[in-house]
C-alpha cells in the first residue's frame, strides 16, 4: 500500500510539472484564445495601493474586453517575513515614531549604496516566492500596484523570468525611486508633472499619463444636498472631511480641534481609517460636540467628498486623486514624513493643494479653501470635466502593453555574475591582506618567527633605534659623542655618504618596514627590504625591524616567501615617554621608536641607556647580541626559532668591534667585546 501510494504521488507530481511547463511555453497575449488574463499585485500597506488595484480591476471589467483580473497581495505573496518587516513596521513608525520613517526614507532617496543594497534584499527575499506567484495565475499581462513589489516584479521582468509584460501604477506625485524600475514595459501615471522623472529611471517611452487609477463612483453625479442628507449631515453651512488615510495616521484630534473655532464650518468629518483605537478615541473626545462625525473605514468616500467643502488629508496618495477629481479642495497637514512630506511639498509647488506647516496654518488654509470653493455642483461639473481629461484609459494601456522590456542574453548575466564574484575575490583578497586582524594566527600558519630575544648568560641588552633618515646623522652623531652604540633602523635605502659618515662614527644599520597605513602597504614589501639590505652589502636572507603595529597578512606572506627575519623586540617604547615599568631581561631586545624630534629622541635614548646600566644591564648593538660567541658559533645561524638560515646581522661598522678577537675599538670604551659577551644565537618568537 506505501508503494502504490507512492507511485501515485510520483505520478501527480509529474503531470504537475508537465501542467506547468505546458503553460510556460504556452503562447501568450494576443496570441491566446479567449479572455485576457490580468494579474494585479497589491499590497495591504495603507489603502492607497488598494484602491488603486480595485479601480483598475473595475475599469479593466468596464473595457468591454474579454478579460479575467485577479488580485493578489504581492508582498504576502513575496513571504511573511517580508510583509512583517515592510507593512508591520511600516504602520508601526508611522503610530510610534514617524521620524524613524523620515530617516530611513531620506536614506533611500539619497545615499545610492543604501538604495542598492535594499533593492538586492528584497530581490533575494522575494523573488522566488514571488515568481511561483505568477506562474500559479499564469497571466498574460502583471500589473504591480505597490513599489516594493514592483522592485522585484522589474527584476525578474528584465532577467527573462516573467515573459509576459509588466506594467507598474505611479499614483505618487515625487519619490520614485521605487515607484519607477527599468524592467517594467510601461508605468501607468497619474500625475502628468511625473512623467520626465520616470523616463530617466526607466527609460524613454516607458510611461503613460492614463486618467486617475479611482473608482467611476467619484465621477457619478450626485445631488450635493440630497447626500448629505443621506449621510446625516447638515444640509446648511460648510463641510470639510479630516482624514488620516486607510491607517488613521497624523494630528487628526489635533485638527478637529482647530477646525472646531471656525465659525462656517457646520460638520466635521473625522476618518480614523482602519485605526480602531484613534475611532474610539475620537468619539469619547467629541461625543459631546454633534458638529463631529466619526468613522472607520468607509466605503462611502465618494459621497463624503461629493458632500464636503474641503478636505483636510494627512498622507496624499489616492485620496489627492478623489479629491482632484470633483475639485475639492484639498489641505495637507498633520503627517509631515517620508514620501508624504515630499509628495506634499511638491504637490503645492504646483498649486495642487494647500500645504499646513502647524496648527495655525491649517486654520487659514481651511478657510482660504472654504472662500475660495466652487458651489457644490459646479464643483462637481469642474471635476468631471478635468478628470476625463487626464489622460488615456489605463484599462487599454494594460489590455494592448508595449513589450518594451528585454531580457538579458544569458551569457551577460553569467559574465556579470563571474565579474562580481571575482571582484569580491579580488576586493575581500587586498582586504585581509591588507588587514592586521588576523596576524597572530597568520603568523603561526605561516610560521614566521620573529626575534624578540637572544638567550646570553651575561647581562646584555640589544637596543634598536627606529629614527627617520634626516635625523638619522644627528642622533648617530650624538650617542657617538657619549660614547654609546646601538643598532638604528630607519626603513629607507641609504646613501653612500650617510654610510660613509655612519662607519666612520662606529655606528649600525638594520634594514626596516616603514610604518603606514595605507591600505596596499604590504605590496613591494620585500623589494624595499632587500634594496635596503643591498645598500648595508647584506646578501641573502635578513633581519629586518617591523613596523610598531606589527606585519600585515600581505607582508607575512612575502617575509614568509623570503625567509626574512622580522625583529619585534621584547620591549617597544617611545622616546618621550616614561621609562618602562619593568627592567629588561638579559638578552631581550628593546625597540625605541621615534618621537617627534630628533632631539628629544637622542635623550631619551640616553635616558634609557643610563636607566639600564644603572639597573645591571649593558645596553648592547643588535649584531653584538648576536656576534660570535666564545664557543666559536656563526653569526650566521638564525636567531628565530625555526631554525632557518639567515644573513649576517645587518651590521655597519669599521672598527675593531667586528674581529675575531673581539678587541674593543677607542669609540667603545667600557662596552663589552662581542667574544666576551658569551651571547647565543637561540631565539625566542613573539
């Protein structure tokens, strides 16, 4: 029984997907037998994208076209998840904390990467649910509603996914960078002063200026006296209707108030929208007061706006557009965020309505529009007239759409797609090795050892001096005088006169990597290095000072590459600052690094010499350190405890420091000789 019940899944799911690939490669559009299907995807994010969707539907079925409409929430479609973050949090900046909004819409309008980055979020969140969406309608024509939806409804449109032509509703006057995508055929445009800013996201003829995407019942003549008589409205005085759009958003309670000391206003009409708590509030607050009038949502817009004087609106939208289409004043106020604050802004730039900053605004605009309103049937005349004017039937757009859209040939999308993964390679490749995040692991991986210090039985310290090379000489100069020898190190190719001039003062040299920050530091590396190390007469492998914050992965990889030696020290310290807390160990290595100037680093190399050898120890060169020992090893073995074979210690001098017997020369009286000093060349590693 468990096999046939198999069988007989295996069977369905076969001729499933024979169902569904006869309907992929089925022909579409006019190409079709019988009614045109259409496919409106909407979104539950205010009731604006809605009403829209309805419209269209209802003069899509008024074409007198076979046609077949269907409406689908496009972004429950595109994942619950999505639709959690876009419309839940959507509804809740907007209840709790508008600035919120405010900031993330600017964000999006006017930093590109943050644009981007949204765009390819939704397009890896949706676009699978969305797409199986589509193929379950199998329509010849998809009409998004809703900007979101239409990000990833133009995407899948342009890479081949969607075949059919897509078709996007703009009902937004400004802000469209998400309303407008270059792989929709044709944006159906309310608003003719749009259109030039839509071609320039989307291309040349990829809009249409269509008549307002509202239900006919905005255009029906009605008898202004006897609908307010149905609604229960004075018949007398004026009316002006305060929304705050399908979600009852805005200073709603805050207008009613002010609108109440207006004297020739006879009712108020107060739209809370879906926003149960904002209704309830507003009938506890004027229950007293019989001008107030308070609703829900309402599906009784039409004879609302047929009966008022003047609208007072909180987030434009649709409801600009009923409003326009029986000339009903309009006034913006109490929602001044996001798209609303720019979408208004413009709207009274182009005298389309009436824009309230504050309280005291929306008085006097209310009652400019309220003297300045036609009679209630002109008013109606007017608007009939200017909306059969606005422009071609949206129903005909979507019913004939242009295929404007071409897919990109599959070989550009598996280029592009190469080209950003090896740029990533490439970018996230320079990054870490440009990066000192990971040195510490790198550096075991690689094994690159560093010498921090030389086992000795005797009481030596090695001192490196990291100096810059203009004042390498006046610092040679000034230890000399005092009768000191240490090792400098200034991370640039000496010259021969400075070389000169350095073993005439007994002086050495120790090849260095020059601190920087820049972000390719690491790349010719081991160029400077060895054109140093070429200069001291060094060949083959060396010892080299590192930088104070250490190698990057791109200098570990070349040091590694070369068998160099990187010299950290046992102890970094600047020459301005307090001596070190703790004396050195013998055979450690101290490693001063530069102060501003050079005078100030020539002391504090003296003060630290004087501290050391007040505290037992003789501060010693590098290469004295590391020099023969009395057992009569080479200075050539490595001092990193890998083993490797290195160079001789970068060492300048001419004076009798550097024979075999070990001899001290007159510059370095009371300095121990390297054969007396008993020192190994084992190491120790940072």
């Amino acid at each position: 029984m468990q096999v046939e019940r198999d069988g007989a899944q295996g069977v369905s799911a076969l001729l499933a997907a024979l169902g569904r690939a006869r309907r992929r490669s089925a022909p579409s559009g006019a190409d079709r037998q019988g009614a045109r299907r259409v496919l409106i995807l909407s979104a539950d994010v205010g009731e604006g994208h809605a009403a829209a969707a309805r419209a269209l539907k209802e003069q899509l079925e008024r074409s007198g076209e076979p046609v077949e409409v269907k409406i689908v929430d496009g972004l429950a479609a595109m994942g619950r998840p999505l639709q959690m973050v876009v419309e839940d949090g959507y509804r809740a900046q907007l209840r709790f904390a508008p600035w919120t909004y405010t900031l993330v819409y600017n964000m999006l309008e006017r930093v590109a990467p943050v644009r981007w980055i949204s765009r390819e979020l939704l397009y890896l969140v949706g676009s699978r649910p969305l797409r199986r969406c589509i193929e379950e309608h199998d329509p010849d024509v998809v009409v998004s509603t809703y900007p979101v939806v239409t990000v990833v409804l133009g995407r899948l449109r342009r890479l081949g996914v969607v075949n059919v032509p897509a078709v996007a509703t703009i009902t937004d006057l400004t802000g469209l960078f998400f309303w407008a995508q270059p792989g929709i055929d044709v944006h159906l445009v309310c608003y003719a002063e749009s259109l030039p800013a839509v071609e320039r996201i989307a291309g040349r003829g990829s809009a249409r200026v269509v008549a307002p995407l509202i239900s006919a019942e905005f255009l029906r003549p009605r008898c202004p006296i006897r609908t307010r008589a149905a609604l229960e409205l004075p018949t007398e005085g004026r009316i002006v209707v305060v929304s705050g759009g399908g979600w009852g958003v805005g200073d709603i309670e805050g207008a009613v108030r002010e609108l109440c000391r207006v004297s020739e206003i006879s009712a108020i009409v107060c739209l809370a929208g879906r926003n149960e708590e904002l209704r309830e509030r507003l009938q506890s607050l004027f229950a007293a007061d019989s001008r107030i009038h308070v609703y829900g949502f309402t599906d009784r817009m039409p004879e609302l706006l047929a009966a008022a004087d003047a609208l007072v609106h909180s987030t434009g939208g649709v409801t600009c557009l009923e409003a326009r289409a029986t000339a009903l004043p309009i006034v913006s106020y109490g929602l001044p965020v996001g798209h609303a604050s720019l979408n208004t802004r413009e709207m009274a730039k182009l005298k389309l309505l009436r824009l309230a900053k504050d309280i005291g605004e929306l008085r006097a605009h209310v009652q400019e529009a309220l003297a300045a309103a036609l009679p209630l049937g002109a008013r109606l005349r007017s608007g009939q007239d200017q909306a059969g004017l606005a422009g071609e039937h949206a129903a005909s757009v979507v019913l004939h759409p242009p295929r404007r859209v071409r897919s990109i040939p599959a070989w550009r999308l598996r280029a592009a797609t190469l080209g950003a993964q090896s740029a990533l390679l490439l970018a996230g490749g320079f990054g870490l090795m440009s990066t000192d995040d990971v040195n510490a692991v790198a550096a075991l991986l690689l094994r690159v050892h560093g010498l921090t210090r030389v086992s000795t039985p005797t009481s030596d310290v090695g001192v490196v001096v990291r100096v810059s090379q203009r004042e390498l000489l006046p610092i040679a100069e000034r230890l000399a005088a005092d009768g000191e020898h240490v090792t400098l190190a200034d991370g640039a190719k000496p010259g021969p006169a400075l070389l000169a001039r350095l073993r005439a003062l007994g002086e050495q040299l120790l090849p260095a990597v020059p601190e920087s920050r820049a972000p390719l530091r690491w790349v010719g590396t081991d160029g400077l290095l060895h054109a140093q190390a070429r200069a001291l007469g060094i060949r083959g492998k060396i010892r080299f000072l590192a930088p104070p914050g250490g190698l990057i992965l791109g200098q570990l990889v070349e040091v590694r590459s070369a068998g160099d030696t990187p010299v950290y020290g046992t102890l970094r310290w600047r020459a301005s600052g307090p001596l070190p807390s703790r004396l050195p160990l013998s055979g450690d290595i101290v490693v001063v690094e530069s102060p501003p100037s050079a005078g100030s680093q020539a002391a504090g190399v003296v003060r630290l010499l004087t501290w050391l050898e007040r505290g037992g120890r003789s501060a010693v060169s590098l290469s004295s350190l590391l020099a023969v020992s009395s057992s009569g090893e080479s200075p050539s073995t490595s001092a990193s405890s890998s083993g490797e074979r290195a160079s001789a210690p970068a060492a300048i001098t001419s004076t009798a420091r550097q024979n075999a017997s070990g001899a001290p020369a007159a510059a370095v009286v009371g300095k121990r000789s390297p054969s007396s000093s008993g020192a190994t060349t084992t190491g120790t590693t940072v």
